[in-house]
C-alpha cells in the first residue's frame, strides 16, 4: 500500500506539471498575483491585529467613560433615596437613558442586594401586588472587586463604588455587550479579506496586461517566423523592438541563424546543381559509347554462332538496358537542371501510336486497346513518346496476363489528355503516395525495373506544364492515369513533325492482342 508521502509528491509532480503547461503569460500574471496575494495577506494580518487591539481598548475606554459619568450622576445629592438604611429607589437618574442607546446592562447594589437596574418592573397603578421584580441573568451579586474592568456572561463590565452620603455607599456595574465589538472587528476582518482579493485579482489582471504587452515582441516574431516557414525565404526580415532588451538580442541571433541557414542553403543547392550538371553532361556524354558498343555488339552477334552468339545477344541485352537506364537518367537530370528543349506542336495520337507499335512485342497475352483522336501539344517528341511508353509498359508489367490495358487521346476543357488505364488488380493503398517518387518499385516487376518510369512520367509532364493523376477507373478496379497538357494553337507555336506538319491531323485508332497488332488510319 502507498505511503502517504507517495500521494503527496504525485500530487506536487502533477500541480508542477499543470503549471508549466501554462502560457508563459499567465504564469508571469499568476506569480505577481500570488506574491501580491501574500504581502497583501501578511499586511491585512498586522493591521488586522493592531485594528482589533485598537477597537477593543476604544471599546474599554467607552465603557470606562459611560460608568464614571453614570457613577458622578448618581453621586449628586438627591439621585438615590435610602429610608432607615435601606435603598428605597433610584430617584434622580431614568437607567434606562443610559442603557438604551449602547444596549448597555446597568445594576445597583447596596451591601449584597441588587436594589434596582434599567428596565425595572414595576408595580401597575391602583395594584396591590408588591413589587417583586425579576434580575436579569447578569451578576446578581456584587463582585468581589471594588473597582475595575472585567468580562461576564458576554458582556464588558465596569464596576465602580458610588458615595451617596458618608455613611451609604453603593455598587455600581455598568455593562456592554462583546457583541458589538465583535461585529465591529469582523466587519474590519471581512474589508480586509475582500481588500486582499481583491488586491491579488487586480494584481492579476495588471500582470495580464503587462505579460501581453511584454510578449507582444515575442508574439510579432512568432509571425514573422510563420510566414518564413510559409514561404521557406530565410532572408525574410525579422522585426526589432524599440528597446535594446533580451528580445531584441533574440531577434538579431535569429537573423543570424536564418542567415547562416540562407548560405547554407544555397552552398548546398550549387553543390545540387553542379552535381545535376554533372548528371546531365556524364549521361549525354555516355550516350555516344553506349550507341558505339550497341552498335558492334549487333555487328557481332550476326557474325558468331554457338555461345559465342548467346554470350553476345547477352552483352546486347544489357547493353540496351543500360542505354534505357541512361537515358532515362539524361531525362530526370535534364529536368533537375531546368534544362528546357526545344518546343515543336506534337500530336499525342501519332507519340500514343508509336509506342502501342513499340510496346507490341512485349504485350504478350495482354489486350492492348489503342484510341488515338488528334491532339496537337506544343512539347518534345521524344519525351512525349517515352511518356506514353512508360505509361503503357507499367500497366502491362504491373498486370496478370489476359488484363484489358486501354490508352486514348482526346481533348478536355481545352487541354490534351493521353489516359491509359487496365482492369488488373490495382496499386496498393500504401503505395500510392510514393507511386512517383525515384526509384520506387512495384510488386509485379520482379525487381527487374529501376524505379524510374513513373518519375519520368511526371518529370516529362511538368516539364510541358501538364499534370499527371492517379484514378480510380469507372468500373472500380484497376489503374487509371490522366495526363493533361496544355495546348497551344498552330498559330502560337511551330507545326508539328511528320504527318502533322502537312496540317492534316490523324485519327489513329487500333487493337492488339499477343503479338499481333493492327491498324486502321483516317484522314480528317
């Protein structure tokens, strides 16, 4: 079973936790109200205090004062009437005068007897009852002081020796009640209480209103420090405060840390560019050797027979696949380094076409189905049609045999579209959001592929100001990929090459399935 010391520092590690969850502003405003809370309490104390002692002795001294006039008045000859030694009544002085207004108790006592207090009873006209009043609860007996100030049954007491004539005195005791000194000193008490909460609420809101205006060049940096991070410029400027304080300080080390970061930043994006130029150059420099080698390795394997023959389609074999690999890294780094290549108006139908052809061989038992309307976009022939190829090769790879592979070309709200999609089984969830990224395989290659077809697909896409977009087809499964290209007219741009350039735009559409494909070509 937990001590009781275990409840406690949890419940302190919890309190402190709480506490600096808080806004530096509240806890600012919050320690000046508990530190004013405090001194305000320790001040309503000692003046609680000496308040008490000083109502308390004014009360005294009242009731001091209130006995010695009663007890001179009834010292005059004629206030008090003795017959044959005995106190026959208070003549002179009405009790109840002095009595009422400070709801005072008053008693006279001759020898041991009380002869006669305020509100006495008395006896009716024409009655013959004696007159027997009742004493009220207080002393019925003088005390044993003779004079002097003492507390009985609530009330302060002052008992003073009256004089008469030489040969009778009497006991005098004149009381007030605790009561109203009392509620005297607890209304001060409760002043003082509402003054201390007050105190430490107004102490809270002021420390509300300073901490916000002391956080208010702390709360202009934080902006400036978002809009830096929206826009990601760390040359944007950072504002200063009047004063020459800490804030200030944190302002000019963030400039200098933005700064540093700003240098940084561009040594490491020359770095990048200089390594894309290399990319760039390195690709296109290797593609003459590449295109020599190929060249005589096909030379070569015409010539030799037997193993020699394998062993050089084999060479060959990779060779190209080197070649394709290269050029698509001449590709990615072309588009790195904003390497821009002349723009000629190109009908996606006949670069849609051209691949299908090329692609034919590879189609297997796939059914491949071609509808190519005219489609005139200002853009590179050749990275169009490794666009186009890309697209229909992943969806042949990517599918089992027998799958329905659909690519078309048309035109949509004023851009071109080339859409190619396949009834297969679909890309998984988690793979969609790295479907473009480099170097990112599929499932269904056998790791035989780079990772750089769909990448290309999007690199050749925005390099002509297009878009690409993954869907999901009308029947609900398998892949659909939308590319749109802006246009451009015949008048905006050059001519397109080959049949389009006469101006006469073919209506390309055509079929194939395994290894044999057909066309049909109209003119419009």
């Amino acid at each position: 079973m937990a001590s009781p010391g275990y409840y406690t520092r949890s419940a302190a590690r919890a309190t402190f936790s709480a506490y600096r969850s808080l806004p530096i502003r509240w806890r600012l405003a919050g320690g000046s109200a508990v530190l004013t809370l405090v001194i305000l309490a320790a001040f309503a104390a000692v003046v609680g205090v000496y308040t008490d002692r000083q109502i308390a002795g004014e009360f005294n001294n009242e009731v001091n004062s209130a006995a010695d006039y009663l007890q001179q008045r009834l010292s005059q000859p004629g206030s008090l009437q003795f017959n044959e030694g005995t106190l026959n009544y208070c003549k002179g002085v009405t009790l109840n005068d002095y009595a009422i207004l400070e709801h005072a108790q008053i008693r006279i006592f001759y020898g041991d007897e009380l002869q006669c207090w305020q509100n006495q009873v008395v006896r009716p006209k024409g009655s013959r009852a004696p007159l027997e009043p009742v004493p009220p609860p207080l002393l019925t007996a003088p005390p044993k002081q003779t004079r002097g100030l003492f507390t009985e049954s609530g009330y302060r007491v002052a008992l003073r020796q009256v004089t008469v004539q030489p040969e009778y005195h009497v006991t005098l005791l004149y009381a007030r009640p605790l009561s109203d000194v009392d509620h005297t000193i607890e209304r001060v008490r409760v002043f003082l209480l509402l003054g201390v909460l007050g105190g430490a609420v107004l102490a809270l809101l002021a420390g509300l209103t300073t901490a916000e205006r002391a956080m208010r060049p702390i709360a202009h940096l934080t902006e400036a420090a978002r809009e830096i991070e929206r826009t990601r410029d760390p040359r944007g400027r950072l504002p200063h405060p009047e004063a020459d304080d800490e804030v200030a300080e944190l302002a000019r080390t963030l400039e200098g840390m933005l700064g540093a970061l700003d240098a940084a930043r561009g040594e490491t994006e020359a770095m990048l560019e200089r390594q894309r130029e290399f990319v760039a150059d390195a690709s296109h420099e290797l593609r003459t050797p590449l295109t020599s080698v190929l060249a005589n390795l096909e030379l070569l394997a015409e010539e030799l027979d037997g193993e020699q023959a394998e062993s050089a389609q084999a060479a060959l074999r990779s060779t190209r696949r080197m070649r394709r690999l290269v050029g698509d890294l001449l590709l990615l780094a072309r588009a790195d380094a904003k390497r821009a290549q002349p723009h000629r108006m190109t009908d996606l139908a006949e670069v849609l076409t051209d691949a299908a052809a090329e692609i034919e061989p590879m189609a297997g038992e796939h059914e491949l189905s071609i509808d190519a309307e005219p489609a005139l976009v200002p853009g590179v022939k050749d990275d169009l049609h490794r666009l186009a190829l890309n697209l229909i090769d992943n969806a042949i790879r990517h599918t089992p045999a027998g799958t329905h592979v659909r690519a078309r070309t048309g035109i949509d709200d004023g851009d071109a579209t080339l859409i190619v999609e396949d009834d297969g089984p679909g890309i998984p969830a988690e793979l969609e959001r790295r479907l473009f990224e480099r170097f990112v395989r599929g499932g269904g290659d056998g790791g035989r592929g780079s990772g750089l077809g769909l990448a290309i697909v999007r690199a050749v896409a925005e390099s002509h100001g297009g878009t690409v977009i993954l869907e999901r087809p009308e029947t609900g499964a398998g892949t659909r990929f939308v590319i749109r290209i802006p246009t451009e007219t015949p008048a905006q741009a050059p001519a397109p090459a080959g049949d389009g350039a006469r101006g006469e735009p073919a209506d390309h559409t055509s079929t194939t399935t395994g290894s044999t494909i057909g066309r049909r070509r109209s003119r419009s």
